[in-house]
C-alpha cells in the first residue's frame, strides 16, 4: 500500500512537468487586404495590398503615383494607370523589385509559418505578426531599405 501511495504522489508531482514544445509560430492569412505605408529607398508611399487569388497593389500616394495598380499573378503582371493597361511576364520583374520583395517575404512566412523573423532567398526580413490573429504588423527588408507599416489589416472570406 505504501508502494501505491508513493507511485501515486510521484505521478501527481511529476505529471505535466515537461516543457511544452515550442508554440506553433503564426501565419500571416492567406487572403487579406492591408493598408499601409510603404518606404523603401527614398520613396514613400501609401498603398493597399490585397491577396485573394490575385496579388494586387493599389497606390494612394505620392500624387504622381496615385491611381497605379499592379496585379501580380504567378505568370504576369497588370499595371493599370489613367485607364492605360500595360501586361507583362512575371518573370520581367526585377528580383529586388518592392512587390517581389514583399510578396516572396509573405509567401516564405506562410509556408513556414515564421512569426518574427525569416528569410527571403539571400535577403533577411523581419516580420512583426499579431500573435493570437496573424494579422500583418510590419514588414521589413533592411538590405532593400523596404518598410511596410500595416495600418489597417483585414481577412478576407474564403471562397468555396
């Protein structure tokens, strides 16, 4: 009986000891529209990122660029601007391009599910998620000089 009481004390004591594993790190969703402002090389902008099938980048500032989207598929690329339309290959993109930078930093965090930080192939970002919800805080890319500030961040709907 001694043998039992003892047994029973060590499993109470010792049941949930264990450190639990690490948390599973947040995702950004997959789907979402951000409004933010983006920085990157002397440029500042406000733009309103949308996924949802589609990548599409909408410019609210500077003035000169105001009214500009691009709309990144896995294959082309749609620039619209004063109700001109120009269509070009994804692949004519430059690599260090700010939509590219940013988009390949999403990507590799929802594939990974790195919270705070993570890599895009040879370049360091830095990726400031909310922890319970996922939603995007900030974006930085210090090689590129890239910043996108969320100030705004919603997910969108699944579709069936």
């Amino acid at each position: 009986m001694k043998k039992w009481w003892i047994g029973l004390a060590a499993g109470l004591l010792l049941a949930g000891c264990a450190s639990a594993g690490p948390a599973e790190p947040a995702r950004p969703p997959e789907r979402f529209e951000a409004v933010g402002r983006l920085r990157c090389q002397g440029l500042e902008a406000q733009i309103t990122l949308r996924r949802d099938g589609y990548d599409t980048f909408s410019f609210d500032s500077p003035q000169g660029l105001r009214g500009l989207h691009l709309t990144l598929d896995h294959s082309f690329v749609l620039m619209e601007y004063a109700g001109l339309e120009r269509r070009f290959t994804r692949g004519s993109l430059p690599e260090n391009a700010a939509a590219e930078l940013i988009l390949s930093a999403l990507d590799r965090a929802q594939e990974k599910g790195v919270g705070e930080k993570g890599e895009v192939p040879g370049e360091a970002f830095l990726l400031e998620l909310e922890p319970d919800s996922g939603n995007i805080l900030k974006l930085s890319i210090p090689d590129h000089g890239l910043v996108l500030e969320v100030q705004g961040f919603r997910k969108l709907e699944e579709t069936a």
